[in-house]
C-alpha cells in the first residue's frame, strides 16, 4: 500500500485527538460504476455470469419439450428482471438533491473539524458537503457524500442504497432469489433424469443415432454443440446445484431481513442504530449489575470479617511491693504475688490483640487462677495468730492494702 499517493490534510492540531490528525481527502463517488471497484462486486457479476451460461447453454436445453420452452421463459424473465434492475441501481446516483446540484465529484471534499463540530451533520447542514440537507439524510463514509433516505451501503452494488434506488436494489434482490430456485429445479430435474430416464433428455435434433447409443452427452445446444461425457455433465450439476444453494440461502436471509424491516416501518440504518443503542443499554446494565453485586460482596465480606478486637481485661501494670519485716506478713505477702504474677501473666497472653473466640484452654487457665484466688483461706494457725493479734489492748489498728490482714505498729 503505497501511503505517499494520497494526500493527506490536517483537522486538528498536534495535541489533540489522534481521531482528528490526519484524514484522507478524498473526491466523493458518483454511484457503484465509479472507481475502485468493490471484490463482492465482482464476485457477483462473476457469478451471475457462470449462472446464466450453464442455465441457458448446458441444462434448459436438455429438457425435454415443452418444459425447455417454459424454462426458457420463467428463468429468461427473472435473469432479465435481475441484470435490469442490478444495472439501474447501480447507475443511479443517490445522493442527496443539494449534492447532486453542486456536480462537485471531481474536486476532493472540504474539510471538517471535530474540535468545531461534533457531527458532520447538524442542524440540517452538512459540514463536508457543505450543502442543507433534509432530515432523513446520512452523510456516507464510503461514498463521502449525503444520501437521501439512507437505508445503507451495499458491497456487491457498490453504491449506496437511499430513496433513489432501494426498489431497484429490493427488485433485482427479489428476482435474483426466484431466479435460483427456478435453475435448482431445472439441475435436480435434468440430474434425477439422467439415472431414471437418460432418453428423455435426448429428444434435441443433434441427438442423432451415432450419439443415442453410448454415453455422449452434447452441452451449448442448439447453437454450438459441444460433447461431453456422465462424469462431466453431473459434476458441473453438483457444483452449480452447491453454488445456488449458497447464493439461495444469501439472498433469502437479506430478502427476509428487508420484508422484517418493511412489517417494522424502519430503515436498514435506523435498525442497525436501535440495535446498538440496545447493546450499549446492554452492557450499562451489566456493569452496573456487577458494580451492585462486587458492592454487596465487600459489604457482606465486611460484616462476616469484622472482629471485636477490644482486650477482655484491661491491660495495667502491677506490683507487689510489701514490706516484709514481718514472719506472718511475708509469708502472706508472698503467697498473694505468686498468684498475682501468675494470673497477669495469663491475662496478658489473652489480651495480646487477641482477634476472635478466645480459646478454651486460655479461659480454663484464667478461671482456675481467679477461682483459686478467691477460694483461697487462710489456715488454722494463721487465723489463731490473726485473733491473738487482733485482741492486743490500745493498739491502733492498720488495714492491709490488700484487706486480708492487719499491721500492727510492731510490724513497721
């Protein structure tokens, strides 16, 4: 592809859209004769072409009489039908009146800037084609013009198909379509007579008695006769009857899709843009769907995941500090620090940020220490002591931090 042959104007500047860099200027197209040709255009003509020979030269002559004469006549007219109506809607020009009055399709089209218009049509006014336009016309890419009552752009006419030329363009689609089921029936005809009853389709004149007898078979009567053999005859019936089955079930589907469109009331074109404004409502829906769905998940995960952090006991720091100049007071005194120190230490295992059920093992170590502080009791020479000390005249009486015994002025 050779990119230096076409010239290329700027529409924007260097900063901006990539959109909007460089667009090919290029003169619009008169209608589908104008260069380059389209490949389905070929393809088309092509097949047409091959269609018609081997229906008009090899297997309408076989029949036998009448039937050849009605051949004749019902695949002649829909052929006919089709290469008139083919040829006209690819002749006519569709494009809009104003453009067509402007007769500008030599000269390459006028600019259009996205920074200064958002569409190439608005307000009725067509920026390319610099013309007012009606409101039913759509500026086309490929043939870069305005074509009135755009319905689309057709690859095998190559042109567009508008107001001027959708019934020629829905007349050759039509007698296309009766023109193929008319040649499958004549190739299945002449293809199942050829096993059952070869002799019925040997009644032509050039049949003569020197090719009744074998296996000859003549293909381009009347005009030219040319011989041929079974093997060739039935393999061209099998690729024709393969290749009009194609064309048949082509030209059915675009047939039926235009009847649909004429039962709606609508245009190719306004199908094509209620169809992917539907997608896009599609997919708005869908993302939307999902962003509820993930915001509903994280919300649930949220619920289940979150955890009471908080410590069961309030973490504080202790100390057992008593004076120990006393036999009974240090005894006790230390007794009470080896289970104070005992039970902190559990604690604090507990309430090191601790997240979740606390375990049995740790509450059972917990329990059992606060049981057997509050379970414990002072033994029987101890609480005789205790009265004995208790009893003492003019004594003033200390209470232990603690509140499990009394200081005396001695003990100090």
């Amino acid at each position: 592809m050779n990119c230096f042959s076409q010239r290329f104007r700027r529409t924007a500047p260097m900063r901006g859209g990539s959109r909007n860099d460089l667009v090919p200027s290029k003169p619009a197209r008169m209608n589908g004769w104008s260069w380059p040709p389209q490949a389905f255009q070929v393809v088309g003509w092509l097949v047409y072409s091959y269609l018609a020979i081997v229906s008009f030269g090899i297997y309408i002559p076989l029949l036998p009489q009448p039937w050849n004469h009605v051949a004749y006549a019902l695949v002649g007219v829909a052929f006919f039908v089709h290469f008139l109506s083919h040829v006209t809607a690819v002749s006519i020009d569709p494009a809009d009146a104003s453009v067509r009055a402007k007769q500008s399709y030599s000269s390459p089209m006028p600019l259009f800037d996205r920074t200064k218009q958002p569409h190439v049509i608005q307000n009725l006014h067509c920026y390319l084609c610099d013309v007012r336009v009606g409101p039913k016309v759509k500026h086309c890419g490929v043939c870069n013009k305005c074509v009135e009552d755009f319905d689309h752009h057709c690859k095998w006419l190559n042109n567009c198909v508008g107001g001027r030329n959708y019934w020629f363009f829905f007349l050759a689609l039509s007698s296309a379509a009766v023109g193929v089921i008319l040649l499958i029936v004549v190739v299945l005809f002449v293809f199942i007579q050829h096993y059952l009853d070869p002799h019925s389709l040997r009644t032509a004149p050039q049949f003569d008695s020197s090719v009744l007898g074998n296996t000859t078979w003549l293909v381009f009567l009347p005009l030219a006769p040319v011989k041929t053999n079974s093997a060739g005859l039935l393999t061209l019936a099998f690729v024709t009857v393969m290749l009009s089955a194609t064309c048949l079930v082509l030209l059915g589907h675009l047939l039926g899709f235009h009847l649909y469109l004429f039962y709606k009331g609508i245009s190719t074109f306004e199908y094509v843009k209620m169809q992917r404004q539907k997608e896009a409502r599609n997919r708005d829906s869908e993302t939307g769907n999902r962003r509820d769905s993930k915001s509903r998940k994280n919300t649930a995960e949220g619920e289940h995941g979150s955890v009471d952090c908080e410590p069961t006991f309030p973490q504080s720091s202790s100390s057992c500090k008593f004076d120990r100049k006393g036999r009974f007071t240090s005894r006790l005194s230390e007794s009470l620090c080896s289970e104070l120190e005992t039970f902190h230490k559990s604690s604090e295992k507990e309430n090191s940020f601790h997240c979740g059920p606390e375990d049995s093992t740790h509450r059972t170590e917990r329990d059992v220490s606060m049981t057997d502080i509050k379970s414990w009791r002072p033994d029987s020479n101890e609480e005789a002591q205790d009265t004995r000390v208790k009893s003492a005249d003019n004594v003033p009486g200390v209470q232990d931090p603690l509140g499990s015994s009394v200081m005396t002025p001695d003990d100090a």
